[in-house]
C-alpha cells in the first residue's frame, strides 16, 4: 500500500511549519528520552552509585541513533512503549544496560521530555510572535492617521484611523507574547519522582539519604536546561499544566481569529484586503474572485485549537489519584496538534500582515458618506454658537436625520443631509460652512497618538531587546 492511500495529518503536509512539526517528530522525542536517562545515570554517578565512564559514554554515542525496528518489535510484544525503548537502547548499550533508567519510572522520560519539547515549541511560538507584532508594528505606524469609518455591531459610528485598528489586533498578540513569556519562566520539568510521586525508589538506592535525592532532582534539572521542577507530583506532573498551556495556544487562536474576521470584513468592503498573488485563483467557477483564503484558514485553524481546552481541561479534571492513563492518548493528540495549529496560524497572520493592501479612496468615500450624520454634534455645537437653541437645533436635526437616512435606504439616493440642514433656516449655516466641519481628521480623537505611543512604550522594547532571533520569512505551502 502506498503512502498515498492512508490518511496523512494536514496539519503537518499542509499547514504547520517543518521546525514546529519537527520537534513533535519521534526523532525529537526519543533522543529526549535517551538525554534523560543519561542526564539520570551522570547524576546517579555523581552521588556515589556505581556506575562507570564508560556506561555513560556507551549511552551518549547512541543518544540520536535510535534503533526503530528493535523498539517497535518489543512494543509489539510487551505493549508498553517506554519499556520497549529500554530495551532497544540496551540492545546498542550492553555495558549500560543494567542501569538504564535506573529508579525511575515511564513518566521520568515521558512527562519531562514533553516539558522539554514544549518549551522548545513556546520558544518558536514567541519567535514567530515577534516577527507577527513587527509586522503589524510596521502597519499601524503607516497608517495611524489615517482616518476610517469605526464600526460598533457593525454599524457605522465614530471614526478612527486604519493604524489604530491594528493596533488593537497588536495589542492581543501582545497579550499573548507575555503569556508565553511568563509561561515559559513557570513552565517545570516532572524531575525525579518515582511510581507514585513519593521518591521511594531513589531513597532505597541512597540508603536512605533524602539530601542526595534531592540533589539528583536538582542535577537533573540542571543537566537538562529547566532547572524548575514541580514540587509536588503523583506519578506525573499535574494535568493543569497541559491545560494551562491549552489555553495559552486557544488565546493565540482567539487573537488571530479576531483579527482575521476583521480582515475578511473588511475586504467585503473592499477596504482593506490580504495578499493575492499574480497566479492565485479565488473561484474555481467566479474567476474575478479575490477571496481572503489566508484569513479564512487562519480562522478555521484558530476555532479547532480554541476547541482544544476542553479537551486538556477535562484530562486534568478526571485524573485518579496518583496517575490514570487515560490521559495517554489525548495528550499524543491536542498537545503536538495545538503547538502546530498555533504555528501555522502565525505563520499565516504574518504572512497576511506583511503585505495587507489599503484602498484609501474606498475608505474615505464611505466616511464622507457617513460623516454628515456623525458630524450632526459638532453642526449642532456651531448652531448653537450663531444663536440658535439648543433643544430646538437638536429636534430639528433628528428629523432631517431620519429623512436622509430613508432617502440613502429606501431611495437609493446620495446622504444630503448636509443640504437639508442648510435649507433649514433656524440653523443660520451654509453648506460652505458645514463642509468646512466634515474633515475626517478633526473626528479620529487620539487614535494616531495612541498607536504611537503604544507601539514606542510596549512593543518597540520588545523587539528591540529580540531582532536577532526574529525570523526573517515564513513559508505558506499552499
């Protein structure tokens, strides 16, 4: 049988990038595996037990050749995948067989080495979070003044600037950056707990000594690059954790999805649009279709790792005591899939970022023909300045309002308000002089200084303390 005729995982053939996928790869997982039972063994060593040079350095040549065939025939047989590796790994390390994984149990290699990964998976996660919020950074900073009609449920209300608006999608990932940030600084390795947590084993092997023991946990960590571990374990590290993650990765999801609606909305009103390349086909049937294809699967991404908390929530709510594995076969899934729909969403916001398209003839033709009724206060004030009254200038405008509003809706005519209120004798104003109150400009408040002020005090910091791990491009494969 082909590869061809078995399922094959999009996200990996489609979506996610090489790195994330390869850190989720059994390559990366088991040559964990193997640097933990070293890590073990040198610590082991180093406290007293008898274990020589030349087992440790048996065991290190073998760290990233890992003999496949060997575990997967004693899996077959033994029906427990860690014990299998055992196996495998003594069959290339005779000398160190006999201390393999010495004290410790399926979760020492199993819950640390995902710790590991996952580190290693947020520390991609936040690369491509800064190369995201430059992008944007870029975007907003152009056009912060450039004025836009705002929307509150997607009904015309008071303008703000097209920068602005991305600077509130910058600011969610922002959001996001210091989640995985302070993450990252929390985030600890199981350590060295043994069957149920109690350390039972590696006390037997001290003699009783629980100093050493606790200095094995601290070499350990130490040897492995995560020096935090939980204090307190059953068999495994608690399950929140993977739920605390869960919902790092769904509120990447949430801003990109935020952010990606948007974008499809606007490029409904022909605003502001997403990439389209000179090749690209929106419609296999509508040929001038320039469809948001980018947004629409950063969004379809984005609803299935959002939907990936629960999962992780109800593991870490049904675990028995000191370890269940029920909790196995999920976490093989929502754990490495969350990582890679996260990325691949990045991968897609920043590729969307890097190069949005803005038709500011469109965006200013809308506002001028909304402005006269957004603009009905400022009139009013002017009125009310050359002598008129106030209540009677507010009623008056309210029924032009609404006689423009029908004239636009049911009759499909130009908004001329404008002309109705300076046919309006009571208003004591010429049209010269209300056109004189529409520019779009005097209507956007502080949008332009908040993004600048914004991006300067929080985001600049950030990239300036990172641009030399930024990523340079991501690559979209279809």
């Amino acid at each position: 049988m082909s590869d061809k005729a078995l399922y094959e995982n999009p996200l990996i053939s489609r979506y996610a990038s090489r790195e994330m996928a390869a850190l989720f790869s059994a390559d990366r997982k088991f040559s964990v595996w193997r640097r933990l039972w070293v890590a073990l063994a040198e610590a082991e060593q180093e406290l007293g037990l008898p274990i020589s040079d030349e087992q440790i350095s048996e065991m290190k040549r073998f760290v990233n050749d890992i003999n496949y065939e060997d575990a997967e025939r004693k899996e077959a047989e033994t029906r427990h995948d860690v014990m299998a590796h055992v196996y495998a790994y003594g069959l290339q390390c005779p000398k160190a067989r006999p201390i393999i994984h010495l004290g410790a149990t399926s979760a020492y290699v199993g819950d640390n080495a995902d710790i590991i990964i996952m580190h290693e998976a947020l520390e991609l996660l936040r690369r491509k979070l800064l190369a995201l919020m430059s992008a944007l950074s870029r975007f907003a900073l152009r056009y912060k003044d450039l004025p836009t009609l705002g929307f509150t449920h997607f009904q015309a209300a008071q303008l703000t600037t097209v920068g602005k608006r991305a600077a509130l999608w910058l600011q969610d990932f922002y959001f996001d950056y210091t989640d995985i940030v302070h993450r990252q600084t929390l985030l600890p390795l199981l350590g060295v707990k043994g069957a149920t947590g109690t350390q039972a084993s590696f006390l037997a092997l001290f003699d009783g000594d629980g100093e050493k023991v606790k200095r094995l946990e601290e070499s350990v960590a130490a040897k492995i690059g995560v020096r935090r571990t939980v204090p307190l374990s059953g068999q495994t590290y608690s399950r929140k954790l993977d739920a605390h993650i869960a919902e790092l990765l769904s509120g990447i999801a949430q801003s990109a999805h935020k952010m990606t609606n948007d974008i499809r909305l606007l490029q409904h009103l022909k605003e502001v649009e997403e990439p389209f390349e000179t090749n690209q086909i929106g419609s296999s049937a509508m040929a001038y279709k320039r469809n948001p294809m980018r947004s629409e699967r950063a969004a379809s991404l984005s609803r299935y790792v959002i939907r990936m908390v629960s999962a992780a929530a109800d593991t870490a709510a049904t675990q028995w005591f000191e370890r269940t594995l029920d909790d196995s076969a999920g976490r093989r899934l929502y754990i490495p899939q969350g990582f890679m729909g996260a990325d691949a969403i990045l991968d897609l916001c920043i590729n969307i970022s890097s190069a949005l398209v803005v038709h500011e003839n469109v965006i200013r033709n809308r506002i001028m023909s909304e402005l006269p009724f957004i603009a009905t206060e400022n009139i009013l004030m002017e009125a009310v300045k050359r002598g008129g009254d106030r209540q009677e200038l507010h009623e008056r405008i309210r029924v032009h309002s609404m006689e423009a509003g029908l004239a636009v809706k049911d009759g499909g005519l130009p908004n001329d308000l404008l002309r109705r209120i300076a046919g309006d004798e009571v208003f004591r104003l010429s049209e010269d002089d209300m056109e004189r109150l529409l520019e779009p400009s005097d209507y956007v408040g502080r949008a332009g200084e908040q993004t600048n002020e914004f991006i300067r005090d929080f985001i600049c910091p950030i990239l300036d303390a990172n641009s030399e791990i930024m990523p340079k491009e991501v690559e979209i494969r279809v």
